[in-house]
C-alpha cells in the first residue's frame, strides 16, 4: 500500500514537472491531476486505482472500448512484419487495403484516399487541395474559404483560419488568413426557436455571401449535420443539404469535416448519410482506428483528384506529406476497427442505444440549471445555464462546466465540457446499464454541483 502510494505520487508530481498538456491551463492540472495507468473496455483507471466510466470516449476516439483484443491482435500481427516505412513515393498494404475498405464504407462518388495522422491536419490537406484544385484547372481567383460561426476543425493555423470559436482562435488572429463566415443556424439562441426559420435564414445568409463572392471562394467547410466543439449543436433538418445545393449552384467545392462525427458516431457510418449530401472532399478520424493509433484521411472524388494528376514538370503535384503519413500499424488498427463495425453491426445499435440516451436525458431538462439537451446518435451536450426561462448564460469565469465534471470525476466518471456544455460521448460499444449509469453520475453531479455547491 504505502510503495504503491509513493509510485503513484511519483507519477503525479512528475506529470507536473514535466508535462505541458494540451488544451490544458496547467495551473488548472496542477490542482487537480489525474495520471491514467491503464484501460479495460469502457473503463480508464489512474495510478492510484480509481476506476473512471471514459465518458467522452477519451477525446470522441474510443469505438468499442479499450484494449479491444481483435485490434490489439492486429497491431501485434502488423508488428510481426513492420511497423512503418514511409508513404512518400511508395505504398505500403495496409494503407492500400484500409483505402479500399474506406471507399467502400463512403458514399460512390468519393474515390481517392490521402492520409494524414490528426483531424487538423486532414483539414489541412482538404483546404490545400481545394485552394490547388481551383489553380490546377486554371481558375487562380478562387481562393476564399467559408466557415461557419462557432466552427471547430482543429487546432492549425490553417485549420483555426476556418474555425470559429472565439476562446480558441482570437490570440493567433493575426497568424491567420481570413475566411468568410455565414451563420450557423443554432436554434437555442435564436428568438423564434423555430428549426424551419432558423435555417432559412442561415441558408439565405450563406445564400448572400456566395452571390457576391462565389467567384473568389475554393471551398465551403462545415462539420457533419452537429458542430461538435462549438457546443454540440445539431442542424435543422434539411440545412445541410440546403449548403450542398448552394455548392453546386455557385460553383463551390464542398468539404464536410466528418473528424469528430465519422464511424458510427450520429448512428450512421458518416453524417452525411442522415441527409444523402455528397461533398467534394471529406475528413476523417478519431474512430477510425476506434481510439487506438493517429491516423486521419481526406478523401475526395476522381474529379478533384484527376485536376492534380499529370506530367511532374505541369507543377500540379500535391505537395503534402508528413513522415509517419500512412503508418502501418495505424491502418492495420483501423482495418481492424471497420471489421468489428461490420462482424457486430454496431451502427444499427448505436441507434437503438441513442434512442434509450434520449428517454434517460429527457428529464434533465428539468434540471434548474439544464437549459438544453442536444443529441445526434451518440453525441450529446447538456448546456448549463445560470437561468433556464431566459437562456442567461453563467459568467464565463465561474467555471461551471468545469466544476461540473469535476464532480463527475469524483464519482467515477471522465469527459471534458465545451465551456458549460457537458459533453457525453460513450464509446460506441457501452451496453444500455453502463449508459444508464454514465447518466446517473451525469445527472447527481449537475444537481449537486450547479444546485448545491453552486
Ligand atoms: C470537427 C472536427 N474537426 C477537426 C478536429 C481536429 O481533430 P484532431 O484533434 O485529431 O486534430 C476536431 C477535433 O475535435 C473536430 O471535432
């Protein structure tokens, strides 16, 4: 007992020491660290043997748990033969075998596959294809992004260029180049609480911008049918179609960002299913190796592919590439991954545990300090407000959000809030009790913390 209480401190006062993590105010860890040793299904435990629900799916990644033996037997399996030899100007089988499984799991039109290690850095590659795209076929003046208010893509320059989210991206504004930004159409805030006027406007919003810049915009990007970062907003109905069809009457390539909402995640394969869109390039990753390794891919149609291909002296190479692009152990996961999808038709279920999510969380809306309840499959937010009838927001500085999954932490469950909207993202693979019990703590924590403690 006592060795193991000093091994445990060790880590901690270490992880303090020398750490810097990410998206994290270290004086924040400092106060409360927390140092995972070890993970079982849906379960992560710390150094010092506190058991935790991953009710966040340790980042949105984590599909069917953690040490799934079928992926851990492919990683092995891969390791047997390599673990990496580099993508640049040479494939390698694993890369090639989880192309082809990804073209089959999208939509027909999307054909070419080009890997990456992060949902950033996905992005990245979406928006330099579709800045070269444009170049490539001779039409030089396209070269504008438009994004969506309150849009998260990730955290790179070129990736925070197209997002949105003030906390994030203000301080390294003047590094960034500038987009347009058409409303979202956020229901919660909006007078009307109407999704039919809500969109409507937001469609003739964005309607407005491409009419008078259509000629100088590459590429729209918009996350799949719920922003996920910005809040766990879900779109009306029919909004994201209305964007694919002003694409095309504009002229505008059309990139969703499917990082955070690919793999099951909103009970479809990809979001985009929910309304048949069919964008010109898509990102993906998070799920796609279930949690386990960095891998991330863009893909496109032939169309957009076939405008970079030619002579090397045409200067239409897609100059892009990292060193562990298409790492081998990394595709050997994923391929792994998209098997269990497939073997345990998890898709279908994901739908039926989302229905059982939406009676559990119904009640909260009850709550004196639950002012919405958002969900698109497995992807929920609950947003604290300091009073429900008139939507008043909490002071930012107070913190709710944050103290409120700290209670959760307290009693046994992880997930990280989106300012004061907790977020709820169980692995796909969570039976309906654990689910029931993630709700539970949810629920005691929002009570104590915002009714008892705030
Ligand atoms: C929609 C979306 N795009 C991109 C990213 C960035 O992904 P990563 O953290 O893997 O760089 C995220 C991360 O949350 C996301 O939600």
């Amino acid at each position: 007992m006592a060795k193991g209480m000093v091994a445990m401190n060790e880590w901690i006062e270490k992880s303090k020491t020398y750490l810097w993590l990410p998206f994290t105010q270290m004086k924040d860890y400092e106060q409360h660290p927390l140092v995972i040793e070890s993970g079982e299904g849906i379960f992560l435990t710390d150094v010092n043997g506190k058991t935790y629900y991953d009710g966040y799916s340790s980042l949105w990644l984590n599909v069917h748990g953690h040490r799934k033996k079928e992926i851990d037997d492919a990683i092995r399996t891969q390791l047997e033969r390599i673990a990496h030899s580099t993508l640049l100007g040479a494939a390698n089988v694993p890369a090639i075998a989880l192309a082809e499984k990804l073209i089959e799991w999208t939509p027909n039109h999307l054909t070419r596959v080009f890997y990456s290690d992060s949902g950033a850095e996905a992005v990245e590659i979406a928006l330099k294809i579709a800045f070269q795209y444009w170049r490539n076929i001779g039409k030089d003046k396209k070269q504008k992004f438009v994004t969506l208010t309150n849009g998260y893509h990730g955290d790179t320059v070129g990736a925070i260029s197209v997002g949105a989210i003030d906390i994030f991206h203000t301080v390294y504004e003047p590094l960034m180049f500038t987009s347009y930004k058409a409303p979202f159409p956020l229901v919660y805030r909006h007078p009307s609480n109407d999704p039919n006027i809500v969109r409507d406007e937001a469609l003739e919003a964005l309607q407005k911008i491409f009419a008078e810049h259509h000629e100088e915009i590459a590429a729209m990007i918009v996350e799949g049918m719920i922003q996920g970062a910005g809040g766990m907003h879900v779109m009306p109905t029919g909004y994201l179609k209305g964007v694919e069809q002003l694409c095309r009457k504009y002229n505008i390539l059309l990139i969703v960002d499917e990082v955070a909402t690919g793999f099951g995640r909103t009970g479809k394969r990809f979001a985009i299913e929910h309304e048949d869109v069919k964008p010109d390039i898509m990102t993906v990753a998070k799920g796609i190796t279930g949690g386990y390794l960095p891998i991330a891919a863009t893909l496109t149609t032939e169309t957009i592919y076939e405008a970079f291909y030619g002579d090397y002296t045409e200067f239409k190479t897609f100059f892009h590439g990292h060193s562990y692009t298409g790492n081998q152990l990394g595709c050997a996961a994923a391929l792994a991954n998209i098997e269990i999808f497939e073997r345990e038709r998890l898709i279908e279920q994901v739908e039926k545990k989302a229905a059982f999510v939406a009676e559990q969380l119904a009640s909260f809306t009850e709550l004196e300090h639950v002012g919405d309840v958002r969900q698109l499959g497995l992807m929920c937010g609950i947003e604290l407000v300091r009073d429900r009838q008139t939507h008043e927001p909490y002071p930012w500085a107070e913190r709710m959000g944050y103290k409120t999954t700290l209670t959760m932490r307290e009693k046994g469950m992880l997930t990280r809030p989106l300012g004061d909207v907790i977020v709820f993202m169980p692995p796909l693979a969570s039976t309906f009790e654990q689910l029931e019990v993630m709700i539970t703590i949810m629920r005691d924590a929002i009570i104590e913390t915002t009714e008892k403690r705030g």
